[in-house]
C-alpha cells in the first residue's frame, strides 16, 4: 500500500517590536539574563497589562500578506497551565475570537503551486526560557538544574496554523523557507530559527493514498533549523507507517526529534483545548480593528516573495529563483547585468558561499567581474568574489588579469602533473573518466590558480587519449 503524508504547521513567530506585548520593558535577545523584567511580566500581584499597539498592526498586516480575513473584534483569552516559565499560571492568547482567519499561502513548487490554507493567525505572549544545565543537549531529562530567564517571557508571538495541506518534508521546507522570508520582509521579525523568534511545531499523520479520511496525528515539537524540522517529519512518518503495517494503531502523541540520533520520544500526551481552561482575560477590552488600519496595513504590502519566485523560475529555473528569492538575494540578482543564469549561479554559489551580504555588493563592479570570469584566472575570480562586499572594491585590478591559456607555456605543466600520478593517469585511462577533473586541478594548482580551466581540460583529454 502506498501511504500518503498528512502534515499540518503550528508556527510561532515573534515580532520584533520594540518593548513586550503587555508592558513597556525592552524587547530584545541576547542580553543579561532576567534583566528586561517589570511587575507586568513577572506576574506581580495587582499589576494590570496594556496591549502593544504595534503589534496588533503588524498581526494585520501579516494577516493580510496570508490573504486572511481580519476580524471586527477581537478577545483576549487567559490559557491556563503550570510552568515554570509562565509566571501568571496562564498565557494571554487569543481563542475562539483570532485576529486573523481563513488564509492561504501559495508556494511556487518544481511541479506547480501548492496551496496550503492558513487557519489563523493569532497574538499572544511568548513564555519566558527554560534553561536546563547538566542534561543532554539542553534537555530536562538527566539536566542537574532547571533556571528561567524571563527577559523572553511577555514578547509578541504570533501562532500561525495551517490547514494539513503539506504531503511531504520537502514541501514543508518551502513552505517554510517561504513564509519566513515573508515575516522578514514585512518587517515585523527577524525569524531566525537560531535564536527562536521562528519556531515550528508539525502535526503529522498517514493514510492510504486516495483515502479522504484523517488518521490519528502526533505532534513534533520545536524543531530548531528547517533541516531538522523535514528530518523530523521523515522519521515520524516513516515510524508511524510501521506501525500500520505491523497491524498497530497510532496514538495521539507529543513528540521530541533528536537530530543527532534521528530518534524520536514521546514528550507527553497531548492536551485538548479543554484542558486549557480557557476564559476570557477580564483586564483587556476587545479590540477592533479599524478600516482604517487594515488599509494602512494593506497600503504597506509589496509584491510577495511567492509571486517573484514564479516570476524568476522562468528566467534561472525553479531551484535558483527559489533561492534567490528565500535568501533575499534577488534584489541584487535583478540589478547584476549579464547572462541570466549565470548571474544567478555566481549570486547564489560563490557570493552566498563566500556569506557575502548581497545589500554590501555594487552591482556595477559585480556585473563586470561576471563578464569577465570566463577569461580571467580562476583565482583571480575567486579573490575577487571575496572582496565584492568591501566598500571600494572595484573589479577592474581583476578582469585585468589574463588566464594562462596557450598550448606551449602550458605542455610542461600538464607533463609534470602526468609524470607525478601515474596511478590516477592509469585509473582514468582504464575508464575511470572522473579523474580528468582531478588532474585539471592538480595542474591550476601548479600555476596558482591562472590557467584556464576548460584549456587544461581539452589538453589533458587531448594527451591522455591513445592515439588511433
Ligand atoms: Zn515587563
């Protein structure tokens, strides 16, 4: 039988706004522990919270952006559970009453478009960090010590829930990739997986292909790289079509991925929305959006990051326009001159190879280094490459440069290299046709990176052919 995929997103992403959700303490990551803390977000008694403005703009606006409808009225709702990160006893978190519903992000996939439906897109406050010491890679099992640091808890975080519209881990990654740059370029987060403000949770399910019906789901939880969060969906897909076939039954599930063992283990069973005990927060008014703000809000969109991948699939290809588009560098492809691929190529390997940032990068001296790679020594090129982000670079010391590429000066280089591997020289002879690309190295090696490579190619195929 063959078994189809379910997969559907739980993606938190926190907003870059300047303080917290519902205090004026600084929003910002990476400082002294327990150092950005008030009476609001340490839950002292008596102490009343007050909505950041800005964040529930910049909600609408990613709401708009998922093609969501923007409610009228909105309600704060109190979620209730016991942590030690969640100093109130319960999370402000919106419920029956979401500021954005109904969705759909679009992404742009090799064999056509896939659309996945967005659910809703609610505000809420992010928990503070736990931080267990002494256990396996930052886990509580087996950690010594448990600290909270409660400069993260009170941020805005806003939940987004997708339809289980996804039926693969590579989908999942585009899905991803797609939506982060979206957050990025809206500007309302910095959506790094590293530090947290991007995290993502999959539901995951099976079924037999053609069958309508959703089996039981288990849930992966804070997955940290989007690599992890498709090897993550493979592993849990892959267990749960063993236990089918064994003749099992799945069961509702939270679970943990290890990536460094590929191993999966149950974290807890998962709650129900009931075990939640959610009611209304009785010191926050509804909001309501005005028309006014969700048309500033839509007045602030531009041409999404979906609809330039489409655009530039047809120009360099789905996988290049993808990444041009995912790592923000099509900005800068669409300035660079030049052969279109292969501006593309060069943008998205050597440039993002060498982490040059594509906004540090003048696309004048940029267009003329390309134009002049084919003739110019390959170390030239790669130097060059290098340096494309410092302020002054300029690429005419480069294209300058001449290759070395005549027969003659060549042949004693190209002897050399033949006389010092005659076992790879009789592995390639023997068939072996891989090697030639070793032996062209070798022979740029010995000339420091000047000689022309698709030269050295011709002649040493030339040399190493027997006559006749
Ligand atoms: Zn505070």
């Amino acid at each position: 039988m063959t078994w189809q995929p379910v997969i559907g997103l739980e993606i938190h992403v926190q907003l870059k706004t300047q303080t917290k959700m519902f205090c004026r303490c600084e929003n910002i990551w990476g400082e002294g522990e327990n150092t950005r803390t008030c009476p609001v977000c340490l839950a002292h008694p008596g102490a009343l919270p007050v909505p950041n403005g800005r964040a529930v703009e910049w909600t609408v606006k990613l709401g708009l952006a998922l093609d969501c409808q923007i409610a009228d009225r909105v309600l704060f709702h109190r979620k209730n559970y016991f942590y030690p990160d969640l100093p109130k006893g319960y999370q402000i978190s919106q419920y029956d009453q979401p500021l954005c519903v109904g969705g759909a992000l679009t992404v742009p996939r090799p064999d056509g478009d896939i659309r996945v439906g967005i659910v809703r897109a609610h505000l809420e406050e992010d928990a503070a960090k736990t931080v267990h010491v002494g256990g396996e890679a930052g886990r509580i099992h087996g950690a010594d010590t448990s600290l909270v640091d409660f400069n993260r808890g009170g941020i805005p975080l806003v939940e987004i829930v997708t339809e289980p519209d996804l039926h693969s881990a590579a989908d999942v990654k585009s899905f991803l990739q797609l939506l982060r740059q979206t957050v990025v370029e809206l500007s309302i987060s910095d959506a790094e997986m590293e530090k947290g403000s991007l995290r993502c949770d999959a539901n995951v399910s099976v079924r037999p292909e053609g069958d309508p019906a959703l089996r039981t789901k288990t849930e992966l939880k804070n997955m940290n790289s989007f690599a992890f969060v498709a090897r993550g969906i493979d592993a849990e897909v892959s267990r749960q079509i063993d236990v089918y076939e064994s003749g099992g039954e799945v069961g509702p599930q939270t679970l943990h991925f290890d990536p460094q063992s590929g191993s999966l283990s149950p974290l807890r069973t998962k709650e129900e929305a009931h075990d939640y005990r959610y009611f209304p927060e009785p010191d926050l008014l509804a909001i309501e959006p005005s028309e006014e703000l969700v048309e500033r809000m839509r007045a602030e969109l531009v041409e999404l990051p979906g609809a330039r991948i489409r655009r530039l699939a047809d120009e360099v290809g789905f996988e290049l326009a993808e990444g041009l588009v995912t790592s923000g560098r099509d900005a800068l492809y669409g300035e660079v001159a030049g052969d279109r691929r292969g501006v593309a190529n060069v943008i998205m390997n050597q440039l993002a190879g060498a982490s040059v940032p594509p906004d540090s990068v003048n696309p004048k001296e940029l267009s003329a280094l390309i134009a002049a790679r084919e003739r110019i020594p390959r170390s030239a090129f790669d130097e060059a490459i290098q340096k494309t982000g410092d302020p002054d670079f300029s690429a005419e010391p480069y294209v300058s440069q001449e290759s070395l590429a005549d027969a003659d000066s060549l042949a004693p280089i190209i002897e050399a290299v033949i006389a010092d591997n005659p076992s790879q020289v009789e592995a390639y002879r023997g068939g072996k046709e891989g090697l030639l690309g070793y032996l062209v190295g070798q022979v740029i090696k010995a000339t420091q990176g000047s000689a022309d490579p698709r030269v050295v190619n011709h002649l040493l195929r030339e040399k190493l052919t027997p006559l006749g």
